[in-house]
C-alpha cells in the first residue's frame, strides 16, 4: 500500500467509527426516554442498566447499523475529497477509478472480518445478558399462553399438551405417540407431566399407555416414572428476540432442531443466520456504491451527496425488510431475501460505475 492508500484508509476508518458513535449515541439517548418509566416501574438497579443493558445495547446497534454507516461513511468522506478535488488531482495523475478503490476495499473487508466475528459468535452473547435484562426489567413477566400444543420431538414421536405452566414447568393432558408411516404403533396419556432440574427428566403422573401391534393391543397402566423426552421447559420460555441470541453453532443447532420436529416459524432462524453470512458481503456491495456515487464533483456541494446517501440507504433497508417480511411469511425462500436486496444493489453499483467520467 501506498502513502495514498494510508491516508484513504485512515480516513474512511475514523469517519466510518464517527459516524457510528454518532448514531449510536442518538439511538441510546433514544432507547432510554423511552425505557425510563419501564425502569423505574421494575425498579431496575442503576449499575445493571448501565453494565448489563446498555454496555450489550451499543454493540448490537452498531453491528444492527455497520452497512448503513459504512456506506453513509464512504459518501460523506468522497464526497468531501471531491469537494476539494482530491479526486480529480488522483485520477489526473494516472491512478485509475479502480485502483482508487482499492484502500476503500481494504477498509470494508476489515469491517466486513470483525462483522463477521462480531455477529456470529460475539454479539449474540452480549444479546442473552441484555435480553434477559429486558425480559426482568422491560418486560411484563412473561407467561406461556399456548393451548393444544402439538410438538414433533422425533422423526415419528409426536407431543401434545392441552396447556402449559411455565411457572412450575408443569404440562396437562400430556399425550406422546410413536406413528409409523400411517400406522399408530403406540400411544400414551398422562394426566401431567413435570420437569425435574435435579435429575434433568420428565416425571410422568398417572399415566396409560397403549401398544399396538397389528389387531393386537396391550395396556400398562402406572401412577409416576421418568421420561427423557426431546422436549425441554426452555421450549415455553419467552421467544422473545431468541434467535439473535444464539452464536452461529447455537444457531444452525436450534434450526435442525425446529426442521427435525417440522415445527412452525422456522424461517425466522433461517433469515437470520442468512442475514449474518451476508452482512460482510452487504459492506462490501455498499461501500463501492458509496465511492462510485460521491466521487463526482458537482455544484450542489457535500450536503446533496450525503442526502443522497442516505436516501439510497434508506432504500436499501426498506427493500431489505420487506423482502424479509415476505419470506417470514412463507412466501419467498430465505436465501433469496437476504440476498434479493445485495445482488439488485450490486447491479445498480454496476450501472452507476459506467456512469463515472475516467
């Protein structure tokens, strides 16, 4: 790297940490006029709301934020160095448009590394310590209010409860069923079942179970015995904000789990593990768009640029939330969402790249 490039670098680093410490800043003043009250409702202490709450809510909103800075980052620092015809004196004396970008790259894979760290195995276990905050201390006490329950906990074990107590951990009307193919080969009803933390099993009360074997059927009848089931009592906890909870292994574990149980809301997990592989990619898509569209000098000056900026910005997260919404609905294949948004902006990158004078 060339002295150019140090300089271009150092300056697209310190704007693009401004900018972030800018906005965090606002959205923390933010975050807490509106949390006050929930605050002293709960009567959170002063160094949990500090240590556990807002020291995990910074790096979420910085990481939640870091395409958008960078790109808006890229605009202001380009823009201003044509401003000033830095550019143009670069481009004149033999460096190509390519090239220039060159240490804007080197700075966005350096971004887009540490984001994939951060985002994968750091941030979402600064999550769990400031979501449980949120659960103890924003929250109203969380209580499951699920009715006819129907979990698949094994490729042909089906669960069912009538309702649930999170409280005692505690299930009613508990029936399990062993199907093969189109056949029931065995079937049990339990008045309740319990959890026990000291033994990490099941305890099955007054329970019938019923075995089939053809025409032939057997009964066998008991008062209390323990179960190991592919069923836990975090299974009815809060699902509040669980899956940005999880780090990659976490996460791509929870997701077997749900497939293997072909249980609902899948799509949710599969977005979000999506969402993070493609994040460095999106900084990187993003801040050659920046480059491109900033570099031009033009007689509106730096505030058109930057306001352009972030009009693309907010356009980009626009498309990107409703091509999320869409495949939380069913309707469109995770992948494709989290990916729709990058490849229709690396296009229009592209585009705006044929438009630059060289």
């Amino acid at each position: 790297m060339k002295l150019l490039d140090w300089y271009i670098l150092k300056r697209f680093l310190l704007t693009y940490f401004f900018v972030v410490f800018v906005i965090v800043l606002v959205v923390c003043v933010i975050d807490y006029t509106e949390k006050v009250d929930d605050f002293y409702k709960h009567n959170a202490p002063a160094d949990k709301i500090l240590f556990e709450y807002y020291l995990n809510f910074i790096p979420y909103w910085a990481n939640y934020i870091s395409p958008l800075m960078v790109f808006i980052a890229t605009v202001f620092m380009t823009s201003r160095l044509a401003a000033k015809s830095e550019i143009i004196a670069i481009l004149s004396s033999g460096v190509s448009f390519v090239r220039l970008l060159f240490p804007y790259l080197i700075g966005a894979i350096i971004l887009s590394a540490a984001t994939y760290g951060l985002v994968g195995w750091v941030i979402p276990k600064a999550n769990k310590i400031r979501i449980n905050f949120e659960l103890n201390y924003i929250k109203d006490k969380f209580t499951y209010t699920g009715r006819n329950v129907h979990i698949k906990i094994a490729p042909d074990v089906y669960a069912y409860l009538e309702s649930y107590n999170n409280i005692s951990n505690t299930g009613y009307k508990f029936t399990l069923e062993k199907v093969k193919g189109n056949e029931l080969k065995q079937k049990l009803t339990s008045d309740r079942i319990e959890w026990s933390p000291q033994k990490k099993k099941w305890i099955i009360y007054d329970y019938n179970i019923r075995s089939f074997n053809g025409l032939q059927e057997s009964i066998a009848k008991g008062q209390r015995a323990d179960t190991l089931l592919n069923l836990y009592p975090s299974d009815f906890d809060s699902k509040h904000n669980l899956h940005e909870t999880f780090t990659f292994p976490e996460l791509t574990q929870y997701i077997n789990l749900l497939q293997s149980r072909g249980a609902d809301g899948v799509e949710v997990y599969l977005l979000e593990k999506y969402a993070r592989q493609t994040r460095p990619f999106a900084i990187l898509i993003l801040t050659a768009i920046g480059v491109i569209m900033s570099a031009r000098k033009t007689r509106r000056g730096v505030g058109w640029q930057v306001a352009l900026g972030f009009m693309l910005a907010f356009v980009y997260l626009l498309f990107f939330m409703l091509a999320k919404g869409i495949a939380e609905s069913g309707n469109m294949n995770p992948i494709l969402a989290v990916w729709l948004p990058n490849v229709v902006f690396a296009g229009i990158g592209l585009l705006l790249y044929h438009t630059i004078p060289r």
